[in-house]
C-alpha cells in the first residue's frame, strides 16, 4: 500500500477522506458546526489523530471563514471576545506538542474523552447564562482550555461553544462568533503543528483536495435542512459523536 510521508494514498483511503468530509460538511450545512469534530472523530479512527488534524486545517479553514464573515459584527465581537482568542492561540501552541508527539494511544483516548464530553454536555446539561462581569476573567481562561484541548485532540468545541452559547448572543452574532473561534482555533492549529514539524506538505496538498467534498456537503446539507428539523438532526447527530467518542475511548483503553 503506496504512502507518502505519513499519509496513505491508496484509493480506498482517498475514497474514505473524501467521504468523511462530506458527511462533515453535511452536518455543518445542517447545523452550522461540526466539520472538524466530524472529521477528527472519524479520521481517528483509521489514521493517527495528528494526521488526520492536519487533514482538517485547509476545509476547517475555508469554511470557517465563510461562517465568520457572514455575521454583522465583527469588530464588535473581536474588542469582546479578544482576550479568549488570545487564549486559544497560546493554548493550542502549547497543547499540539501532545498530537505531535505521535503517541497515538494517548491522542486517540483524549479525542474520545472530548467527543463523549461535548455530546454528553450538549445532549443532557441545561442551558448556561455567564454574567457579563465575569467575562473579563472568565474568556482568557476559556479561551486557555479550549486551545490545550484543540492542541492535544484537534477538536475546537470544548469549552468553546457552551461558553459562547452562554453569553447571550444573538443568533447572528452567535454563527460568527463560532466561526472566529473555530478559525482562530484552526489558524493555531496549524501553527503550532507546523511549529512541531508535524504538519507535513503532503498533508497540505491532501487538505486542499478535501475542500471539494466539504463544500458539496456543506450544499447538501443547507438543503437538508429546508427538509429536516434541525433539533432532530443535531440531536441524532450527536448521539453518534457519542457513539464514536465511546468507540475510540474504548479502544484506546484495550
């Protein structure tokens, strides 16, 4: 079986990279998120979690910044969620030394633990409101968390998206500030794999070629969604995150 580097481009597994961020960008058409916990979770499972992080930067990327243009505030959202962003950063820098560190049993046990967490919370936990006077303290430290888990798991969602879901956004201002984080997240990602000497050129040319699959999935699922409640669809897709969390979790373990 032919390898280029760390990467296997044999047909089946081209064939399943492109699939898997198909069904990313279906879910994040559907939902407006998801392309990269999608991705990881699914990539992880027949590849080394770093690898599949570097897979995920270039479509993590695009359609990130598609999301976070789209919204009406950006300079607003930018002098307040500053502090967080500069969290993750910092965060992701210092936690990609353990996705580089090609300790594949113990990357793959913490992409599962994350994957159970954020389904499980997302699933079953109410509700958070955060106070606006507890932002200045409480955004640098999310922020901090968020990047050390996206450094040592490539997943950008935990405590990320509880947090802004908590702060009372509005539904616009909301879409863009998940598109920030989760562009400012794949931005440090990048970075501090490159940084590591982990993120190879192979890996950029095959991340590009998932654009394709990502964008057509992304049609798909905006489609979808005029068809399909998207509470029924979030809700069976995270019951699946779970199932898959548990999967790599259980795996590692054994």
């Amino acid at each position: 079986m032919g390898k280029c580097r760390m990467f296997d481009l044999s047909p089946w597994a081209l064939l399943a990279i492109a699939a898997t961020f198909l069904l990313a960008g279906i879910v994040k058409g559907v939902t407006g998120m998801g392309l990269p916990t999608i991705a990881m979770g699914v990539l992880g499972a027949f590849m080394a979690p770093a690898a599949a992080a570097a897979l995920l930067i270039v479509p993590s990327f695009v359609t990130n910044v598609w999301q976070l243009l789209s919204g009406p505030g950006f300079s607003a959202l930018i002098r307040r969620l500053w502090t967080m962003m500069a969290g993750i950063v910092l965060g992701t820098m210092a936690g990609s030394s353990v996705l580089a560190s090609g300790s594949t049993r113990w990357t793959t046990l913490a992409l599962g633990a994350a994957l159970i967490i954020y389904a499980g919370y997302t699933l079953f936990a109410r509700q958070l409101s955060v106070p606006r006077r507890m932002e200045p303290w409480l955004s640098p430290v999310i922020g901090l968390t968020t990047g050390i888990v996206t450094g040592g798991t490539g997943v950008f969602v935990i405590p990320a998206v509880p947090y802004l879901q908590a702060l009372g956004l509005g539904k616009d201002d909301l879409i863009q500030a998940l598109g920030l984080s989760f562009t400012i997240s794949t931005i440090a990602l990048a970075a501090g794999l490159t940084w590591r000497s982990a993120f190879p050129l192979d890996g950029l040319a095959l991340s590009s070629l998932a654009i394709a699959p990502a964008l057509l999935g992304m049609w798909l699922g905006q489609a979808i969604r005029k068809r399909v409640s998207p509470q029924t669809f979030r809700r069976w897709f995270l019951v699946c995150l779970l199932l898959l969390g548990t999967e790599l979790f259980l795996r590692a373990l054994l």
